[in-house]
C-alpha cells in the first residue's frame, strides 16, 4: 500500500511496486470489501502522491499528473520541470490546478502548482523581507506540512509551515492566486532557551503546524503547543491536545467533535520535533 486518500466520504487506496516493470491499483472501499476502480501503468515512474479532492481521483508521478474519470479513463500530462526535492506531505487538486506541499526538513520544501493541462511546474512563493528566509512562503526555508480550502473563500487555500529544527519557526498562510499573506502565527519560546545566558533575548521563535484541515466554517491546525482553531479573521482558539489512546501500536484520539488526531514520527526524518498530530477531518 503506497498511499490513501478519501472519495465521496469511503476510503481509495493505491498498492503495487515502485519498479519499472510495476503496475499500481486503485481500491475504493466499498459495501465493505474492496473493489477495484483502475489498474495504471508505472511506465517507470515513482509514484509520488494520490488525491481524492471533491471525488476526482489524481495520481502524480515523478514525470507526470494522472487524472482518473469516472468511468476509469485515464488521461495523463507529462510534467514541465521538476519537483522541489522532499516529502510531499500534502496534496490538493482543483478544476485546473493541482497543488503539492513539500517537506524537506532544514532546507524547506514549499508549495508547487502544476497546470492540468500542460503539466507545468511553478514555484508558489513571496518573499516580503528579501532576506535569505523572508516570508510569508519561501521554498528555501518552508517545510509545507498541510493545504486545505477555506471555509469562507473555497477558491483560495490555506498551508501549514512547520519546522523544528533547533528553532520553532511556523504559520499558517493564505495562497490565492498568485496573491500570498500570512494568515496566522503565534510566537513561541522553546524550553531550551529558558534562562537564556549573557542576558541576551531569546531567538524569535513561531510555533510550527504539521496538520491543516477545514471543518465547519474554520481551519483546524495542529501546533507544537496545541490545537487551533482559526476563523476568517485570521483569529485563533488554543485548544490543548487531547488525551490519546493506543490502537494497534498507533496512539490516536477522538476526543474533539471536528477532527480526529493521530500522532506520527514520520516527520522525525526531517527534523527533531519528535512524534507530531496529524488531523482527519470527522
């Protein structure tokens, strides 16, 4: 199994290898059992990401977009450019526009936009400062760890920056279009700055997301310090973490009414932020 996603509310999976010879399959959960949706060749490429958004189904490869109809037609672009090297941790496609969230620790990642129609790759970023790490969105220096719509403007997208890499630098930040803002960031001051020496002040610090989803009319948005709730005035409720339970070696909770949150080490590739929540959507 090389990746998940959710299609009109039931779970679609991809399995096969990542060989040049392989094949990858799509399931759906359906009546519980699997059925298959399509069989697509690899024609040698890595598989990347899967995205159910709005129950269109899109694979993106390392050398192209795949979009699968309804019927199972599969049309294919082959991509313009190359992809940011990273984790892509998130991806979200829309009517024209397909968008990849890119993890790559210390040396950032950012957000990609890959035209459906002729597959070509541009750089989502703004640099205010100038300065080597400027934001609100800069590839060099922004691990993207989450995109989902916002509630009250569907055609424009919120991303999660987060990075802990002996600073905490983080936010969340609204893309729409090519116009870029921050949205919202909170300062932080990590635990081994406490009793910082010489009497100097501490590093400026933000604190950084690692899970971004919508719900109702808010983002939710998993923080190294808790849960937020954010609203369309760029307005944050801290919520603390709930308590989580083990399940089948995995530690996941249920106690909040919107979203539900499982905690993940995968991130401890890129950085030292230990086990952090991610969030699916109730």
């Amino acid at each position: 199994m090389l990746d998940l996603c959710v299609s009109d509310g039931q779970p679609v999976v991809v399995t096969g290898g990542q060989s040049e010879s392989s094949s990858w399959t799509l399931r759906q959960w359906t009546n519980r059992s699997w059925s298959t949706v399509t069989a697509v060749p690899s024609d040698g490429d890595q598989l990347v990401a899967i995205d159910c958004t709005d129950g269109a189904l899109t694979i993106l490869t390392t050398n192209r977009l795949i979009a699968i109809g309804k019927n199972g037609v599969i049309q294919a672009v082959t991509l313009s450019g190359k992809l940011h090297p990273g984790v892509v941790s998130s991806a979200y496609g829309s009517s024209d526009q397909f968008f990849v969230a890119i993890n790559a620790g210390e040396w950032g990642g950012g957000l990609q936009r890959i035209n459906r129609k002729t597959g070509k790759i541009v750089v989502v970023e703004r640099n205010i400062s100038g300065a080597l790490c400027g934001g609100p969105l800069n590839s060099a220096c922004d691990p993207v760890n989450g995109i989902a719509p916002e509630p009250w403007r569907p055609n424009c997208l919120a991303v999660a920056i987060g990075l802990v890499h002996m600073l905490t630098h983080g936010s969340v930040v609204e893309v729409c279009g090519d116009t870029i803002r921050p949205l919202y960031a909170k300062t932080y001051t990590s635990s081994m700055w406490a009793g910082f020496v010489n009497g100097r002040a501490p590093p400026t610090e933000t604190v950084a997301f690692f899970g971004l989803t919508s719900s109702g009319d808010s983002l939710w948005a998993a923080g190294t310090d808790g849960l937020y709730k954010i609203d369309k005035h760029g307005a944050a409720t801290v919520i603390a973490l709930p308590s989580f339970r083990t399940v089948g070696g995995i530690d996941v909770s249920f106690g909040n009414s919107q979203v539900v949150l499982v905690m993940t080490s995968a991130n401890e590739r890129h950085s030292v932020s230990g086990s952090v929540p991610m969030l699916v959507r109730r």
